[in-house]
C-alpha cells in the first residue's frame, strides 16, 4: 500500500509539473509578446484565451484521445494510456490559463515599466525582460494557477491515461477509484497528499516571486 | 563653455486622430545649455520631448543628436539613446532596491565601476543612507531623486526633464534644482526642462523657449523672455494672462 502510494504521488507530481512547464515555456513568451505588442487580432486572440479557461477537461482529455487512438492522426506514436498522453492533457487546459493570466500581468505594468528601461537604454530583448521582471507577482501567480489546475485535473487524465495501476494512476484518479469502492479513509489521505504537494510546489514557486531576477 | 549643438529637431510634426499637437517645429540646445520650455497645458511639451528621447516617432520632420540624424525603428539608434535620458513627472520604481534601481542603466550597459558611480549619485541626491530600502517605499521626493541619480549616472549628453519637480515640497525641489546645476555644470551636457513653473524657469534656465500651437514661438536668454519678450503671445503667458 505504501508503495502504491508513493507511486501515484509522485507519477502525479510528474506529470503535473511537466505538464505546467512545458505549457509555460510556450505560454509565458506568448502572453509577453501579446500583453507587450500592438497587433490586428489581439483583441480577438485575448476573448479566445479567456474563453479557453473554461474548457471542459473531459473535453479537452476525448480531443487528445481520437487524436492518439489508432485511428487518430497520432495513433502510429503508441502514446495512448502513457504518462505522456496525461501530460498533453494537462498542457491543453494548463495554457490557456497561464497565456491569459501573463497577458494580463505584463499589460499591467507594460507601458511604465517599458517606457522606463527604453529611456534608460535598454534594446527590445532588454525592455522585454525587465517588464517581464517587473510583472513576476503575476507570471508566477499564472504558473501556480495553471499547476493548481493540472494537479487537480481528474476528467482528462482519466480519459487518456486510463488508471492503470501502477502505470497512469495519479491521486486524483486513484481518490476517484477508492471513493467508488468505499475506501473513503483512503481517499481521504490521497486527498490530504494531493494537498500537501501543491502547497510544496506553491511554496517553491513563491520564492521566485519575491526574488525576482538581477538586472 | 562647449557650445556645439547636442541636439536639435528640424520640422517636426506630429499628430494624433488627426488632431495637430506639433507642427513643423524646429528647436536645438547645445552643451552647458539648460533650456526651458515653457506653455500653457496640452501643448504637445511632453510630446516634444518623448520624441527627442526616440519614444515617439514623428509624424514627419528629423531629430539630431550630436549632427547624426536618429533612426526611429525597433531599437530607435540605441547608441544614440544611450547618451540622453528623460526624466518624468511620475518616475517607475522598477520593484528593487534603490541601490539597484539606479545600477540598473549602468548594468544595461556591462558598466564597470557599478559600486563607485551608484554611491556617488545617491550622494548627490542624498539618498545614500536609504539605499537598501525598496524603491516602491520611497516618499514622491525621494523617489524623484532616486529617478534623477538613475537617469543621470550613466553620465547622459542630453537630459530631458519633464516637469520634474510637480508637487513636490521645497526641500526636494532645491535638492532636484541644485542637482540638475551641478550635473550641467560638472557635465558639460545639455539640458532640456519642459516645466509649468515659470520661477523655476526663470531660477535656473539659461533659454527659455515659449511653446505654443504646435510650435515655438519664441527661443531667447531666459532673461529677455521674461522682461522684454518679443512676441505678445510669450508676453502675455509670462504674466499669467490667457494666450489666444
């Protein structure tokens, strides 16, 4: 038993960290670029981002499933019921939440903090990462939302991972299966490790906040 | 007293919605110069000024900076923005300390020396002993002051100043005004100061130029402006009338 538990908790953390990082790695530069920049289409690309934090994660977990199934446009990379499925789960929902969210802390501070490093010399490369500096509060708070999103996600994990001992079975897929079987003291304590790994993660993460980069 | 021309503008026009703010206005200041531009509101003085400093680019018309006609595009000549610097009414705290606030431009710029320049410009502006504090703590005088030891350490050809003492008290305006004499002085830089404030213009301005519908009307001795202006619309701002 406790070294099932120790496997879904840190399967769980695994993929749910993947998952936020590889989505802020796209999403931070995108909502920097969108909250900087003056472009046709913003408008709509922002009504879209916002509109997506409300994506269904069932929904989100059958689109990665037809595209991963045998018959789907990625059946051939056999990824269907892996931890990497999961995470490309999670990424879909986690991105649109830290896009908007950067978006939104950037054109915060953008114009001041822009204007700022622009007449004390700074180039564009320059310019951008003090401004991305300067709305750190913001970015990490989008990266914890979207962690907290990933981390608490069972609809789309369960879809495309399965629950397979062992193999795709994260705590909140295993508090969904011990509550149907009556474990409820079981699910309980999966629930208070759920909780306990996202108050770690936010805890690292809050450290960066107030550090802040030197420059 | 150097008294090459550090910076001018030729022609310049610049409009917003269709609406005029700057129309074919010419204006140059040289080394040791501390010119003030004066005006009612909403004359376009901010305007005027951002497009010097390579923030906005003109609707027509070309900045020089030392004779090198400046190119505005992604990084507006980034040599030649290197060498001026502006300073606002409401300065950005960038969110560190104040010491690292203002080693921020020297830091741009791989600068050597960080320790000694930053010291010195707090000293100047008395700031010395706050320097850890965090600068979003700072009241609005010692912030302005942190914004003019920030602004002015990486020893700028050009300073651009933009109402730079509003509403702050006595003591802050006579350290900023004491400051920004010392830097022209002990710089040999060049100074432009858009200010509502005509004592203040008169105090410590060696030109003054009179700014209105879009253009300068009258550039002289800051001296002659204020006693025997030539134009009655300059004669008639210096003595709190309305300009029409």
């Amino acid at each position: 038993m406790a070294s099932d538990i120790l496997h879904v908790t840190l399967l769980s953390i695994f993929v749910s960290v993947s998952a936020t990082l590889l989505a802020s790695l796209m999403a931070v530069p995108l909502g920097t670029i969108m909250g900087l920049g003056k472009f046709r289409g913003k408008e709509v690309i922002r009504t879209v981002t916002y509109t997506l934090y409300g994506f269904p994660p069932v929904v989100a977990g059958l689109i990665i499933y037809l595209m991963l199934s045998r018959e789907g446009p990625l059946g051939s990379l056999n990824l269907l019921f892996t931890p990497t499925a999961m995470i490309l789960a999670q990424m879909v929902l986690v991105f649109p939440i830290v896009t908007g969210l950067t978006m939104s802390s950037i054109s915060e501070v953008a114009k001041d903090a822009k204007e700022t490093a622009m007449t004390l010399g700074a180039d564009r490369w320059q310019t951008a990462k003090t401004v991305l500096n300067e709305a750190r509060v913001g970015v990490i708070s989008a990266i914890m939302v979207g962690f907290g999103r990933a981390i608490a996600e069972v609809g789309a994990v369960i879809i495309v991972g399965g629950n397979i001992r062992w193999h795709t079975r994260v705590l909140t897929t295993a508090i969904v299966l011990e509550t149907r079987r009556g474990n409820f003291e079981y699910a309980l304590m999966l629930g208070a490790i759920l909780l306990s790994v996202a108050l770690l993660v936010f805890f690292v993460l809050k450290r960066y906040q107030d550090k802040g980069v030197k420059m | 007293m150097n008294s090459g021309i550090a910076m001018r503008g030729e022609g310049v026009c610049k409009s917003f919605d269709n609406d005029s703010v700057l129309e074919d206005l010419s204006i140059s200041v040289s080394k040791g110069e501390l010119l003030a531009i004066i005006g009612p509101s909403g004359v376009g003085k901010t305007t005027l000024l951002k497009i010097l400093n390579g923030l906005l680019e003109p609707d027509s018309g070309k900045i020089y900076f030392m004779d090198k006609c400046l190119e505005f595009g992604n990084d507006c000549d980034l040599e030649a923005r290197r060498r001026m610097a502006l300073l606002s009414q409401k300065p950005y705290p960038l969110m560190k300390s104040v010491w690292d606030n203002v080693a921020y431009p020297l830091r741009l710029r791989d600068n050597d020396d960080i320790e000694k320049k930053v010291s010195d410009a707090l000293e100047h502006v008395s700031l010395l002993d706050v320097s850890d504090r965090k600068a979003t703590t700072l009241s609005s005088g010692e912030l302005q002051r942190m914004a003019f030891a920030r602004a002015t350490v990486f020893e700028p050809d050009v300073l651009l100043l933009d109402e730079f003492t509003a509403h702050l008290d006595p003591y802050n305006i006579g350290v900023l005004e004491d400051a920004v004499e010392w830097y022209l002085e002990e710089k040999n830089a060049a100074v432009i100061m858009v200010t509502h404030n005509l004592f203040q213009a008169e105090r410590i301005s060696s030109t003054t130029a009179f700014l209105f519908d879009g253009q300068i009307i009258e550039k002289d001795r800051t001296e002659k402006i204020f006693e025997e202006p030539e134009d009655e619309r300059t004669q008639s701002f210096v003595n709190g009338e309305m300009v029409f």
